[in-house]
C-alpha cells in the first residue's frame, strides 16, 4: 500500500519510505545512469505488446483474435526487456486451453454415462414390474407360506441385482466425472490467477491487462473473483471495500499506467521550470510505480541526469548531516539552492545552526577551563564538542592551541628533568618562569624546582653582595663572600666566573691564603699560623683567616692550658 501523502510504502505489516531506501536508490540511480530505451527493436516490443492488447480488447475480440494474440505472445518473449513474461502468459493460456478440452471431455463422457443411467434405470422397473410378488397357494401350514415367500423375495432381488449394481457404478462416474470437472477448471483458474497477482507486484501492469483479458476470454463463465488467501482478501476488503477479482486488478494497472503518465509529464514540466526537487519526487514516484512502462523507459539520458545530479547532491548532503560534517553540508546546501529554486534548505540549515551554536557553547567552557587549569573539564567539553560537531574548524583551532600549550609544557617538563639531570640550576634558574608554569600540576618537580630556585638565589645573593664588595675596593672580602658558596656549588658558571676574576684582583690574599690552608694540611703549625697572620693583615675582615688563626691556636695552647 502506497500513501502519496507521505510516501510511505506499506507490505506485509512493514512501513519504510519509498525514496529514503538503499535498495531503492541503487535501482533508481542506475536507472537515471541507463541510455533510453528508444531503439528499433524497443519500438517494435513496445509495437507488439500494444497490437496484442487490442486483439484482446472486450469491443474487438474473436476467436481468430484471440489466437492471433495467443501466437504474438512467443514473438514478444523473445526480446530481452520482455524478460519471457508473454512466454508464461502464453504457457499459462496453453494450459487452461488444456484443462478445458480436458473438461469438455469429461462433459461428454458424462452425457454418455447419463444415458447408460436412463438404460439402467429403465431395466431395473421392468425386473421390478416382471417379478412383482404374488400370494401364496393356499395353505393352512404357516410355515409354508413363510418359506414360499422368502423364495420369492430371493427371486426377485436376483433378477434386479445387475441392473441395480450398474445403475449405481454409472451414478458413481457421473459423479467424480462432475467433481473432477469442477476441479480441473478451478485449478486452471487459480493458477491463472496467480500468474496475474504475480505480473502485478511485479508491476508489470502492461502484461496484468494482456493477462486479465485472456482470463476474461478463456473463461466465459463470467466468475472473476480471485481465489487468493484470507491476508490478501483482507487486504483488498480494508483498502478497497471489495474482495480481489480479475476486475479490479486490471482497473488497478490501468490506474497505475495512467498515473505514470501524469507523473511523467509533471516531470517534464517541472523539470522546464528549474523546481529539481519535485521533479526529482515526481520521477522516483512513477519510477517505484511503473518501473517498466514505456513512459519511464524513454526518458532521454540527458533529461534523467538533471534528476541524478540532484539526486546525488542530497543524498550527499543526508550523508553529511548523518556524518555531523556540517561544513560540507552548508556548502551542498547553497549548491542545490542555487540549482532548485524549489529546494526547501529549513530543516537542514537549522540542524546546522543548532550544532554550530551548542558546538560554540562547549568550547567556549574548553577554553575557560584550560586557562583555570581544570583538566577535567576541559576534556568533558572538547569531547561534548566533538560529538556535535567533529570536523568544526573552531574545534581544531581551539584544540589545537590547546594541545600545543600542552606540548610546550610537555616539552618544558623534559628539559626540566635533563637540567636537573646534569645539574645545570643555572640554565633552570634563568628559564624559571617556563618551569613555573609547567610544574604547576606536578607537585614531585614543584618541589625539585623550588630547591633549585631557592640553592640559585644564594648563589646569585653572593653575587650581588661580591660585586657590591668589590665596587668599594675590597677585592679580598669579596673573592672570600664568593668562595664560601663556591664551596657548595661548584658548577655555577656564574660563581665560577665571579671567583676567577676575583682571584685575579685579590691575588696576593688568595696566594697567602692558600699557603696557609697547604701548610696547615701538611701539620707545619707554626708556618701556617704565620701565613693565617700574614693574609689577616691584607684582609682584616677574613673569616677563613679567622678560623684558621682560631684552629691553630688551639693546637699549639690546649683549653687546659688556657685556663691555667
């Protein structure tokens, strides 16, 4: 059953649209591919379907008609598109030909039989008339009488036995010769009938009409009631009002061509006025109607492929909006606009409009949480954006920033761990701030980073306090400030610098200083403590000297000693 309304095809309890079907659009778009059926030898198909109708035509049959019609049907089988459906017609018209002559013999072996049953019947009356039973002789002996009367009876109902047997064998053949009858017409006729539903859901309505008026010149009864199951005959009662018959499936293709006729010619005419959309839902309609019918298949190619073009286009653009890829189909959606001026781009557009504004709505949260820093967040709504909208050139700009940040952290967290690797605080302090923000969500390297951090500003407090030093003319003081935290970083470069130069500046310190320190190693007391005295002169203000004075002290006087 088929709703124009609403194009919705409904079969055998099942509903689907008629255009929005895989199966459907492969045999539609091959269809709109296929040259036009316009060649000499479709003509003369097309030429000889229409001469055999008319031979068959209620107004014009004869019996030379009909079996001129009958022989035209193996001419027509033997062309390609005709797909040997005239061969079954013609097979099937052979056939009930056979079950008739066959009926009609039966008929005549019946008229025989009836007379046999005259002759029968006629000779048993008389046995019955000749042997009709008489009373007894007279006799006072009961007994007698009894016996003489069974003998009778016995007589009698011999001589009428082979009449009556006989009578009742030709009663019997009369019967299963009327019963067989009626069952050999009845099979010719459902099978006939079943050639024509068949040809009909074939929608070959063309051979439905040569079919239903062979049926109608075979069987002269005038019985065209289909004899179909009780689903079929329910079907046509709820959609019709009227069991199936002969009639109605011949009204039913009449209909159908006449309706693949109109479609066409709106076709034409829509297709003159650019409105493509519903000259393309006008074609499919005819199409799914009367797939067969000449109207259909002499479209010229070049007339089909307008429809196919946009057929293509939209099925492109359902493709896209099923795919979420909405920037492909904003562009099919200003193409078939352009090209049918009828095309009706709401519902698309809309569906667009929706996803661009909820897909701009999750990444405006992306955006706020990455710069908080919530992770989680900010995957939620990137993933939320993405199952909207997954190919939204927003959703790459924004995501790609995004996960560059991430690599550049990434990135900033291995250069970090090789730096501490080779203890290079320096490198790390001066980078400092990219560290920072790269450890933010990593407590573990927070904490080595902050060590760094804190270690490099003695350093660089040493520093600042050397310099101010050694600008006041105290190059000793200050080569002593920097030499204490050399001690504990010995690979600043930096510090290392600082000390080099001013080693140079305070050189005779140093050189005093560091004799002190070598005498001392070696145990030589006094010596050392002479040069701990000598270096003290050249920097009063020495702590090293000071220690050194205080350690050697305390070797040559003992604390005992001391106090006494």
């Amino acid at each position: 059953m088929f709703d124009p309304s609403t194009e919705i095809v409904t079969w055998n309890g099942r509903s689907w649209h008629i255009t929005d079907n895989r199966l459907f659009q492969a045999r539609f778009e091959k269809f709109l591919n296929a040259p036009e059926e316009d060649t000499d030898e479709d003509k003369a198909y097309r030429s000889l379907l229409r001469t055999i109708s008319e031979k068959l035509a209620p107004a014009t049959t004869t019996p030379q008609s009909l079996d001129e019609a009958f022989r035209l049907l193996s001419q027509a089988s033997r062309y390609p598109i005709d797909a040997q459906l005239c061969e079954g017609i013609g097979n099937a018209v052979y056939s009930t030909w056979r079950a008739l002559k066959q009926s009609e013999h039966l008929a005549r072996a019946n008229a025989s039989l009836e007379d046999e049953r005259r002759r029968h019947e006629w000779n048993l009356r008389i046995a019955s008339d000749t042997s009709k039973l008489t009373a007894p002789p007279p006799s006072r002996d009961n007994e007698y009488r009894r016996e003489w009367l069974k003998t009778m009876q016995n007589r009698r109902e011999t001589e009428m036995a082979p009449h009556a047997t006989r009578l009742a064998e030709t009663l019997l053949t009369i019967k299963a010769n009327q019963a067989k009858k009626e069952v050999t017409e009845l099979q010719a006729k459902i099978e006939f009938q079943a050639l024509i539903l068949q040809l009909f859901l074939q929608r070959r309505f063309e051979h439905v009409l040569i079919a239903c008026r062979f049926y109608r010149n075979i069987f002269a009864d005038g019985s065209t009631t289909m004899n179909v199951g009780t689903e079929t005959k329910d079907f046509f009662m709820k959609t019709t009002g009227s069991p199936p018959t002969v009639s109605t499936f011949e009204t039913l293709a009449s209909e159908a061509i006449r309706d693949v006729h109109e479609g066409i010619e709106a076709y034409y005419f829509l297709l003159s006025k650019n409105e493509l959309q519903s000259a393309t839902r006008r074609l499919s309609e005819a199409f799914a109607i009367g797939e067969y019918l000449s109207e259909i298949r002499t479209i010229p190619r070049e007339k089909k492929r307008q429809a196919l073009k946009f057929t293509q286009k939209t099925n492109q653009l359902i493709s896209a909006l099923d795919v979420k890829d909405y920037g492909l189909a904003e562009k099919l959606v200003k193409e078939l606009e352009t090209e049918a001026v009828d095309f009706d781009a709401s519902k698309p557009l809309a569906a667009i409009e929706t996803a661009r504004t909820v897909s701009a709505m999750h990444l405006a949260k992306a955006r706020n949480a990455a710069v908080s820093g919530d992770r989680a967040t900010l995957e939620a709504e990137l993933k939320a954006a993405t199952e909207i909208w997954p190919r939204n050139p927003a959703l790459a700009d924004i995501g790609g920033r995004i996960f560059d940040s991430a690599d550049v952290q990434q990135k900033a967290l291995h250069d970090l761990d090789q730096l501490l690797s080779q203890r290079n605080y320096r490198q790390i302090y001066e980078d400092r701030l990219r560290f920072i923000a790269a450890t933010a969500l990593y407590p573990d390297r927070q904490e080595a980073l902050k060590k760094v951090l804190e270690d490099m500003q003695t350093i660089e407090g040493a520093l600042i306090r050397a310099t101010e030093i050694a600008r006041h003319g105290d190059p000793a003081s200050a080569w002593e400030t920097i030499e204490v935290v050399f001690q504990k970083f010995p690979e600043d470069n930096k510090l290392n610098q600082a000390r080099a130069n001013l080693t140079t500046q305070a050189a005779d310190f140093v050189r005093t200083l560091r004799t002190a320190q070598e005498l001392e190693e070696k145990g030589q007391t006094g010596a050392a403590l002479a040069w701990y005295l000598k270096a003290q002169r050249l920097s009063p203000t020495s702590v090293f000297c000071k220690e050194g004075i205080d350690r050697l002290v305390k070797e040559v006087i003992p604390p005992a000693s001391a106090d006494l």
